[in-house]
C-alpha cells in the first residue's frame, strides 16, 4: 500500500494539519530553550559551535530537524551526566536512568519530571473501567536504574494507588542467555515470577499490572500450575511492552491466556512501545478483525517517531512501507533531533486518536537483528 492509495478521512486529515501545526510551534520552543544561553544544557551549547548553522535562527518547522546529525548513542555513555542538565532547570533534583550496560559503559539519561509526564499522558488513555482508580498495582519488570519502574510506580500513584515490585536485573538475563546458561535463566524466571505471585496471592487487592511479554507468559503459567488465573487473583488491566509483542503472541495471549477479548475473559490488555530515550508510544486499539496487528503512535509533540527509507534516513516511506524507526525527543528536559531506532516497522497512517503518522510490525532492525539480544523483553 503506497501513499497514494491511503485516503485518510477528511477530519482526520484536518486534525492532522493542526497537530503539525502544533509540533512545528513546539519544536521552535523547545530548540530555543536547549540552544540559547540562558537555559540551555552544556552539551548542546557546546555542539552548537560544530553544526555549521545556528538553530536559533536556521530552525523554523520540524522538518528543519533533519539539518542536525543523528543523534548519537555514544554521546550518551560516560559523564559527567551534568552536561545534559538544562541550565534553565539548574537546582531541580535530577534522576538518571540506564538503559543497554550488558557490555561496556550503559547509555545514561538525566531526567527530571519526564516519566512522570509521560505516564500522565499515558493514564488518560486507559479505560477506568479495566484499570479502576485507587487500585493497586504490580510491576512486573526490570528494576534498577530503570526508568520503566519509577514511570510505573509513578502511573499507580497517579491514579491512586500503590505499587508493588520485584526485584529483577535484565543484564543478569541478557549474561544467561549469552553465556548459553538456560537452566540458571530458567531458575532466574521462575524467581522473578514466584517473587511475583507470593504478591498477588497475599490479598494486596491488586486489580493492574505491567508485564513484559515473555514474563506475563511465564506468569500465565504459574498461576494455572497452582489452579488459578490472572482473572481469578483479581487482575483487571494489563499494559505490556516489548518487542516480542507481535500479533501471533497477542493472538495467543488474548485468546489462551486472558479467555478471549475483554468481553468475554475480562481482562483488558493494551501494548506499548517505549523507551528511556522516548518515553511511551501508545497502540491503536487491538482487534481480532484487523488481525490483532499492533500500531504504535508516539506522545507528540513531546516525541516523534518516523519511519525512514533504509538508504536515506531523511526520507520517510510512503504509508503501509517497511523502513528503520527514528525518533525525536523534544521536551524541556532532553532534546533528541533524530535518532536512528534499533528496530523496523511499517508506516501506519493518522487516526481520529492520534492524527498523526504510527508505526506497525516493530521488530529488530534487519541489519542488527542477529546481534540484538532481547532478554527479558
């Protein structure tokens, strides 16, 4: 399907318009904030002497974006993590998240109230009748220097609750599996899912969770050892990440594991796509009729996802296309003009929701792909 044979309604091209509108107007604010002397982190004060034009003047639309480089993941492994701390927030307590660190020195980002932003957005779009205010909630996930657990523990706050979490560390995983140790990465599992089980069955009422795919599974699964279910310990809404969501898993998920859709099992689950860099992009909503395909659509204006031509990164695909995902950051806290994704997707079009471009099919990048190590996800 190219983009000449996509008709997008004519209020959802409307709405489109307007929402470029507003990304244009924020990505001019958001420049200036980063690059001018008052406000900006040292990182981009410095660099701005080496991009050969002034964004300050020369940026006048998003588009004008793709005069910077990409955004390299090298500039993010080592310190001092201060050089990225805006000087417009100087003296606001700052956390770090990492992500990567199995090999090497992990990527680290500043942040300040970003996930907590983020997660905000986020909780708007989640029906109260499958995740009920005041409830508790599990986060069933990396724990550490991560920021998906803060973000979580931040989102069951915000809607009233209190979290519950488990102790797990995705770089013991990824050394498992490289080391070829599938027993002890076994017993590791089934740590974290004991950890997680002895929660839900010790009437803390909670009725949310988070899960990675793999590990909502192997949940799934202990719970039916011990003639039980999600359903019956009292779970009413799942939101899960990851790149192992594809439709076959959701197909499986939604139809062996949860009973059928929310009607019929009762238990919602919605996909997200995420990570330290961008945030959280949100899924159109899954149905069996459109083959359980999952479409992502980025927080914009806050961040922007494209899907871009393998052989020029500044071009994007035509909609329904295969290209690399690219991402853009553009808050207050972190400005990220481009950077190339270490996964692939299919350009989906605007919707009524989200009016503005998504991305289908995320996997790894093909060229990458042998060298990705997915881990716990």
């Amino acid at each position: 399907m190219s983009a000449a044979q996509t008709s997008i309604p004519e209020d959802v091209a409307k709405s489109a318009s307007e929402a470029r509108d507003r990304l244009n107007e924020h990505t001019l604010k958001i420049v200036h904030w980063h690059f001018s002397e008052e406000t900006g982190s040292p990182f981009w004060l410095e660099k701005k002497a080496e991009l050969g034009f002034d964004p300050l003047t020369d940026v006048k639309s998003f588009d004008d974006l793709k005069k910077f480089p990409n955004f390299e993941d090298e500039w993010l492994r080592g310190g001092p993590i201060q050089r990225w701390v805006p000087k417009g927030h100087a003296g606001k307590p700052v956390y770090v998240f990492e992500t990567g660190g199995t090999t090497g020195v992990p990527k680290s980002r500043m942040v300040i109230e970003d996930h907590w932003k983020d997660y905000e957005l986020f909780s708007d779009t989640l029906p109260d009748e499958h995740f009920p205010p005041g409830s508790n909630w599990l986060m069933l996930g990396p724990s550490g220097p991560r920021r998906l657990r803060l973000a979580v523990e931040h989102l069951a706050q915000h809607r009233g609750g209190i979290c519950f979490c488990i102790d797990l560390d995705p770089r013991w995983v990824v050394k498992l599996i490289k080391k070829g140790w599938m027993e002890h990465l076994e017993e590791y599992k089934k740590h974290c899912i004991d950890q997680a089980v002895t929660v839900l069955t010790a009437g803390h009422d909670i009725k949310c969770m988070f899960a990675t795919p793999k590990l909502l599974e192997s949940l799934g699964e202990a719970l039916e050892d011990r003639g039980t279910s999600l359903q019956e310990v009292g779970i009413k809404g799942i939101f899960s990440g990851g790149t192992e969501f594809t439709p076959q898993w959701t197909r499986f998920c939604v139809e062996e594991m949860l009973g059928g859709p929310v009607e019929e099992g009762g238990v919602y689950m919605t996909p997200t796509y995420g990570n330290t860099l961008m945030g959280l992009a949100c899924s159109k909503p899954i149905t069996a009729a459109d083959g359980y395909k999952i479409s992502y659509y980025a927080p914009q204006p806050r961040a922007v996802t494209e899907v871009v031509s393998f052989d020029d990164y500044n071009q994007v695909v035509g909609f329904g296309e295969t290209g690399r995902v690219k991402l853009y950051t553009l808050t207050d806290e972190f400005f990220v003009p481009g950077f190339m994704e270490r996964d692939e997707g299919e350009r989906e079009a605007p919707f009524d929701m989200y009016p503005w471009d998504g991305v289908s099919g995320v996997r790894p990048f093909h060229e990458l792909a042998s060298a990705t190590t997915v881990g716990v996800y």
